[in-house]
C-alpha cells in the first residue's frame, strides 16, 4: 500500500497527542453553578469557561477533531470492483482528519447554534474522494419554544437527523463529512409521547463550494415515539415521504460529492421497538420493520416507471451478566430487506433504504446495504475495564432475490465490472467478521481501533469468475477523538 508506513506513523503520533492534551487538561469537578448549562458538556473549552464565570452558563463553546487512518485490502477503491483478484489496484490506505467548531447560544425560549466543519483525506485512491470537504456549514439552527413549560417546539435551518436506530434516517457520523439537512421539524412533547412532523432536503456536500441542497428532493416525515405505551419498552411509529422530481438525475453540481437521486414518490411506513436499559434483569430486544409503496423511475434506455412494493425487517435480541466480570453480553440479529424479483416488470421489490447510518449494522467494512440482503449477526461484548469496551461481531450475506444486484453499503447497485444480474448463480454473498475496541479514558477524549475480513462467498466467486476470480478483503483502523 501507498505511504504506509508514514501515514500510520502520523496516525498513531497524532492520537496520543490528543490523549496526552486531554490529560493535561481534565474536566472540572467544582460545584455546581446556581443556573445550569443549557446542555451537558462533554468539551474542555465549556468546562473551563462555566468554571470561570457564570456568565458562560447559557454559552456552548468547542468542536471536536477526529483523526483516523484506514488500509483496506482489496475492496476500498470502487464498488464494482471490490474482491477482484486481478486486473486492478484494489488496495487502498489513507488518513481522514476532521475538525468541527461550534458556538451555540441557549435561552429559555430560543436557542441558536452553528457548526462548521473541515473534511480532508490524505493517500486515498477514490476520485472523485468521498471524504474530501473544504471547510463548510455542516449545521446552523434555531429552537423556538421550551418543552418543559408549552408543548410546542420548532427547529429550523442546517441541522443532523437521527431518529431510532438511524437504519432509515441518521447522520452518517463514520463518514469523514457525516449527513445534514436544510430542514424545519414541529415536536409535540408531554410526559408520554413525542411526535415530529419534518420536511426538508438532504445537504451535498460539494468540495471547493458551499454545500448545496437539490431543490428537486423532498424528504418529509411524522415520526413518533412512547415508553409508556408498553411497560419497559420504547414504541415508535413513522410514515416518511421522499419525493423526488425526474429533473433530480440531471442537476448539476460539478463539484458534488454525491451522485443525485432518480425521479421517485416513495412512501414508507414503519414501526420500531426497542427494550429499555435494565429493566428486563440483563435481557434486551429490538424489532424494526417498514413497508414500503409508491413509485419509482427506472434507469436504462426505457425510462419505465416502477410501482414500488418493497419492505425491511430486523429483530436482535441478547443478554449481558452484570454481575459476572468483564460483563459479557451474547446477541443475535436478523436484517433483511426485499430485492426485486424480476427487472423485466412494472413493479420494483428492492427496498429504498433513504438516508441511513449503516456501518454500525450490516458490517464495519462497509460492503453492505439494507437492500436485497439476508443478514444474520452475531454478537459478542466485553468490558475488561469500566473504559475499555470490546467487540465482536460476525455476519452472514444471502441475496434476498438473485434477480437484483448486490447493493453497496451507499445504496449503489454493483453493476459492472463482473458483478450484475445472475439469477443462476448461489445466493450466498459471503462473510464478515469484525473486532472492535473502544477506549474512552476521559469524558471527552477516546480511542478506537478494529480489524475486519470479508470471506467471498459463492455469488461473488462467480461473478468476478469472468474477470480474474476473486479474493477476500481485510481492513483495519485506528482512530483518536477529543473534544475540546
């Protein structure tokens, strides 16, 4: 691999520069001031000034820099020709720096707050690179109202979106630039219940310019959410529109790092269940699933227009032995998410994933999409110390229909390079195990580092037969966070 040797080097000196300055600098421990922060603080620079003075109390001054330096072998250049044995330089290694500053003003009734950021990327072979963004507004909002006194509240501007276990709406956060949306949100929030009505658009990062929105992409929702409901649980309810003009696939935005979305009114409807912390002595469950209806514009010479008829569904649960060292937890997942079962129709079965936060879910190297997929996990935790968590996890692949494509982790089809529609060839895409270590010695600095191995299974081997074979991918990573 390219620089190596020097781009770890730089990686791991920079990550214990950023301990060394968080030990220096611990948080404070003083007594509380008579008014308190409008929000925790996890940053050294709030720390110090509501030290200071109480007049910082309602002030959210900090940011964050994020340092990670990735190799992945065989698989980190393009989609179409990950697992390729020959014919291209499939390996790539490269250093991601972030930084993030933000200034935020809270009131009782209005609350302000703007955050820029700094996305570069060091050694990476992708072009264009999907981690690269000259400094850029990744948030600027305003809150109106106060939930604790009238029910009502509104947030409107440059802002993240996250709700549940973001599989259908997160911010991305593993990603070197992370998602944002030009968007304005209404909450209606009591003791029982929250419900969001949003509609907004997603931001594109476009390097070298100020990120833009394209106008011809419409996201809008009602997302709901209770844990009184049912007894020791979280219930949620939603039903998401994304709405999207056939003019969206021919806007130009030269510098983009994201390709715009096709025509398509897709609508989802979903419900999500998740078991509260500690309240079934050691046991937790999840559930998710969401349906799917609308249309969508085909690609190719036809330009048809599909009836969407697709769904998801995941359900996990395990146990963690709290009173047993190391507090082990064992878990089992399920995902699965519906393909289309022939092309040649009026109708598209593969689920529309919209705006998810995957690496946490389907594999942290990052091959895989909540669409047209079987995905059995299994999960396995330990705490050797009270900051030191590590995990493991090994997941399995089967397409759902052997008439789709294999779907990248973005949402993009694999279609190219070997890789397309094979309805004759086994369904077993293949499997990946991952390690993954997390070390967080102070509130607001921390360590990780993990290793992941693909193993190629038999849709892979066939498809890539053509064009040299196939062979399995490693990854491994080391990263350093602090907020200051």
């Amino acid at each position: 691999m390219k620089n190596t040797p020097l781009l770890i080097t730089s990686s791991l000196v920079l990550s214990m520069a950023s301990l060394v300055y968080g030990e220096d600098k611990p948080g404070s421990a003083t007594a509380a001031a008579p008014a308190p922060p409008a929000k925790p603080s996890a940053g050294l620079v709030n720390d110090w000034l509501r030290k200071e003075s109480h007049f910082f109390n309602p002030w959210d001054f900090g940011g964050q820099g994020r340092i990670r330096y990735e190799a992945k072998e065989n698989g980190g250049v393009a989609p179409t020709t990950d697992f390729r044995k020959t014919g291209v330089d499939n390996d790539n290694a490269y250093l991601l720096i972030r930084a993030t500053v933000h200034l935020g003003y809270n009131t009782p009734w209005i609350s302000a707050y703007a955050e820029g950021r700094e996305s570069s990327s060091t050694g990476d072979d992708r072009d264009p690179n999907p981690e690269s963004n000259l400094f850029d507004l990744h948030q600027g909002y305003l809150v109106l109202g106060n939930a604790a006194k009238f029910p009502l509240t509104l947030k409107a501007g440059r802002q993240e979106m996250t709700y549940g276990d973001e599989r259908l709406i997160g911010n991305a956060d593993w990603g070197n630039i992370g998602r944002s949306f030009d968007a304005a949100r209404l909450r209606y929030e009591d003791k029982n219940f929250w419900v969001d009505a949003f509609s907004g658009r997603v931001v594109l990062p476009n390097d070298g310019q100020f990120d833009q929105v394209n106008d011809y992409d419409w996201f809008s929702g009602i997302y709901a959410s209770t844990r009184t409901l049912v007894p020791r649980q979280e219930t949620q309810l939603y039903f998401l529109s994304r709405n999207v003009n056939p003019k969206s696939a021919n806007e130009q935005l030269t510098t983009s790092l994201v390709r715009p979305a096709s025509g398509r009114d897709i609508y989802t409807l979903g419900a999500r269940v998740r078991s509260l912390p500690g309240q079934w002595h050691g046991w937790d469950y999840g559930a998710e699933i969401a349906g799917q209806l609308g249309s969508i514009k085909a690609g190719g010479p036809t330009s048809r227009r599909l009836d969407q008829e697709a769904w998801a569904a995941s359900a996990s649960g395990g146990y963690t032995w709290t009173e047993v060292s190391l507090t082990p937890r064992l878990g089992l997942e399920y995902n699965f998410a519906s393909g289309d079962n022939d092309p040649t129709d009026d109708t598209s079965g593969t689920f529309d994933q919209l705006f998810p936060t995957n690496h946490k879910h389907y594999g942290t190297m990052d091959f895989v999409a909540w669409k047209n997929i079987h995905n059995p996990r299994f999960m396995a935790q330990i705490k050797p110390h009270k900051k030191l968590t590590v995990a493991l996890d090994y997941h399995l692949y089967w397409l759902a229909d052997t008439h789709d494509f294999f779907y990248a982790e973005g949402g993009a089809s694999r279609n190219g390079g070997g890789y397309g529609i094979n309805p004759g060839f086994s369904s077993f895409v293949g499997s990946e195990i991952d390690l993954d270590a997390t070390y967080t010695p102070f509130p607001y600095a921390g360590l990780r580092a993990g290793y992941g191995h693909f193993f190629t299974g038999g849709y892979v081997d066939r498809s890539l037969q053509g064009v040299g074979g196939s062979r399995d991918s490693d990854w491994v990573y080391i990263q350093a966070t602090l907020n200051f």
